[in-house]
C-alpha cells in the first residue's frame, strides 16, 4: 500500500508541475513546448482523475475499517479499491512516442482477384468514415482502380492528434467471405485485402556533435599538383561514427570551405538518416502486409452472419452493416487495452 501510496504522490505531483508549466509565459509563448506540455497535460489526466479516486475510496475504507456500523462496506470497497489500482496501473503504462503522430495508410487487394479489388474499396471506405467520424483529415494521395470498380491499390493520409493510436490497429490482412455480385451459384468467396500503416515522419534535423568530427586543413592543390595559394586553405572533414569524408577548396578562406564542407556533411547525413528510416518503414510494411494469403488475418468478415471477428483479442460481433459505416471504436478500445495489459506484464516481470 506505501508503495502505490508513492505511486499516488508522484502522479499527483507531476499533474501540478505540468500545470504550472503550462501557465508559465516562457512555455506559453513557445508554440512547439506549450504543444508538448499540453499534450503531457492530456495524458496525464485520466490518470491524475483515477489518483483522486483512489484517494477517496482508500480514505473511506480506512473509515469503514474503523467504525463497527460500516465495516459491512469493507469487501466492497476492497474490490474497488483493487481494481482502480489495477485501471491506474494501466493508465500509467508509457505510450507509444509514434501514436500522437499522423499516418500514412496504404491498402491493397490481396488474393481474390477481381472480388479481392472490391473489398479493398470497401476497406478504404471504412477506414475514411472511421477516421471522419473521430474528427481527423483525410487526404487520399494516389489511387489505382480495378476495372470492375475495385481498387487495386489506394494511398491515404490521416491527420490530427492521435492517428497513429487509433490506426495502427488495422494494420495487417483484412478478410472477407461473401457471395460476389458475379456468383450465379451463390457461393461464399474468401478474399483478402492488406492494410499497412506507417508513422507520417517528420523532417530530420541533422544535428553535428564537434566530438564525431576530425577536421584537417590543407593547402589547396591545382592541377599536376601545384599550390594554388600559400596557406592551409583547404578543409577535409570526416564524420568519425559513419566514415564520411567532405573535402571542399574552392574558396580562398579556410572558414568558407569549412562551412561549405560542413553543409554537404549535413546533407548527406540527413539522406542516410531518410535511408534508414525508408528501411526501417519498409521493414514494418512488409511484416504487416505479409503476403496477403488468406490465412494471414488480423479480422474476418463474414457477410452472411453480418458478423467481425478480430483473432488478435477474440473479438466478435454481429453487427458487420454498423462496422462497414466505421464503427471501429469498440474494436479500436479492446486492442488498445490488450496492448496496455501486455506492456504492463513486460514492465512488472
């Protein structure tokens, strides 16, 4: 109990001290540090409100403990108490740095040919009505049509505060089993569509550290090898942690090639960098994208029960018509508090 009674004080202090940054002119007029403190604010919140909650049924079953007319309250409030405790456990549980961020969403058809385009339509459908409905932008970005009125391929983004936490749930292979337009027989196909979501990033910002900088100055050389003037003009600049080398003379002062050296170094970091986080991207949609085989789902679709599983939290419900219109919360809800869960048993093992 002392413990989360620390727990209580750490959070209730941390709530005040982020409030008296927010009201701190320094801050206030600083857009980018009144947004990350704003943001903090939030987070801190539902947590700050579950504290004071706490607080009052702790109090009120320490008054229950000791009074003999109310200690028929004690089992009740033990069980509360347990599981706000349990609530503030997970609330507490850090985030994800990406899920406050804006997404890129791309879907495509899987197998299932022409009937596999269709339902990659009626994905995109879904996901922008899901992203309307919380209150983010959608703006679609490139767009590849099937001739039957599918789509084959479909790139969007969806902008505003917490993309990322909502969306990256659908991240993975969406399957469907209904009877086509085109089937005569009536028969139930199984197709595929694959959703892969990705952090919009923001632009790097190249930052030098001296310390992984070796700076050596020479005196320029023309052609055959001759001086081109008396003094240690040139400048060849190593970046020690990644091994490139910038070497610039053209200017007469040491200083300007110094300053041209260094923003061809910026340069050439800042696209590394891209590189590696185009990889990075790259990697993390060809493991949510998978290979869109029927058996690699993350939700079915089944048209003739009107019913959505999720196989991730075993999810399922009946009411397909409702979802389709993107009514994704309750999903969105039960993956979020699944992931909370699991980080919290990572974090207490």
């Amino acid at each position: 109990m002392a413990d989360f009674d620390d727990l209580i004080g750490d959070l209730e202090r941390s709530y005040r001290e982020t409030q008296e940054r927010m009201s701190d002119p320094a801050v206030y007029n600083d857009h980018r540090e009144a947004a990350d403190v704003g943001r903090r604010l939030k987070e801190l919140e539902a947590p700050y409100r579950l504290a004071q909650e706490w607080r009052l049924v702790h109090d009120d079953l320490e008054a229950a403990r000791g009074d003999g007319d109310l200690r028929e309250l004690v089992p009740e409030l033990e069980e509360r108490l347990a599981a706000l405790e349990e609530e503030l456990k997970l609330a507490l549980v850090e985030s994800d740095p990406a899920d406050r961020k804006d997404v890129i969403v791309e879907i495509r058809q899987g197998v299932g040919g022409d009937e596999a385009a269709l339902w990659a339509a009626d994905v995109f459908r879904m996901l922008t009505r899901y992203a309307e409905r919380r209150g983010f932008k959608v703006e679609q970005l490139e767009a590849s049509g099937s001739e039957t009125g599918g789509v084959k391929e479909v790139v969007f983004a969806v902008k505003g505060d917490g993309a990322y936490s909502i969306f990256k749930w659908e991240a993975g292979t969406h399957r469907v089993q209904r009877v086509p337009e085109t089937e005569s027989q009536g028969r139930i196909h199984t197709s595929t569509a694959t959703v892969a979501v990705m952090p919009e990033a923001e632009d790097v910002e190249v930052e030098l550290d001296p310390n992984d900088l070796k700076i050596d100055v020479y005196r320029s050389t023309g052609p055959g090898g001759q001086s081109v003037n008396t003094t240690d003009s040139a400048v060849r600049i190593t970046h020690v942690p990644t091994g490139i080398v910038v070497a610039m003379q053209d200017e007469k002062s040491q200083l300007q090639n110094k300053t041209k050296a260094l923003r061809v170094l910026r340069a050439r970091l800042y696209e590394l960098e891209r590189e590696r986080r185009q990889a990075e991207q790259a990697e993390a949609r060809r493991s949510q994208i998978g290979s869109g085989s029927r058996a690699e789902k993350i939700r079915t679709y089944n048209f003739p029960e009107n019913r959505l599983t999720d196989h991730r939290v075993h999810l399922t419900v009946h009411r397909l018509d409702k979802i389709l219109e993107g009514e994704l919360d309750e999903f969105t809800e039960a993956l979020a508090a699944e992931d909370r869960r699991r980080a919290l048993e990572t974090t207490t093992a």
